[in-house]
C-alpha cells in the first residue's frame, strides 16, 4: 500500500496531464516522434492526429 501512495506523491505537471488527457480522448499514441513511428510500424495503424476536414482534391 505504501508504494501505491508514493505513486501519487510526485507532482505532474499540467501540460503533461493535458497531454495525457487528449491522447487517452481521441485514443491517440503519447509520445516522441519516433515512438509514434516505431508504433505504426509495428501495429500497421495511424496513431497521430489526422487533419481535419475534406481532403484536397488533386489538380492533375
């Protein structure tokens, strides 16, 4: 019980609680670039953000 209460001891920090948060919404990856590629590599699925909206149209 004591090491589940140390856990909870070290201060997070906020921009990294939002991190975590909008990665655990959209049901993204949380990480450097290259762990993000490594991911999608290994599990053949995008894990960053896509753009929003339509894609463009080619002109050709």
């Amino acid at each position: 019980m004591a090491v589940y209460r140390a856990l909870f001891k070290a201060h997070v920090d906020g921009k990294l609680i939002e991190d975590i948060r909008r990665a655990v919404n959209k049901g993204l990856e949380l990480g450097n670039e290259s762990f993000k590629d490594e991911v999608e590599v290994l599990y053949g699925r995008r894990v960053r953000q896509a753009r929003m909206g339509r894609p463009v149209k080619s002109l050709i």
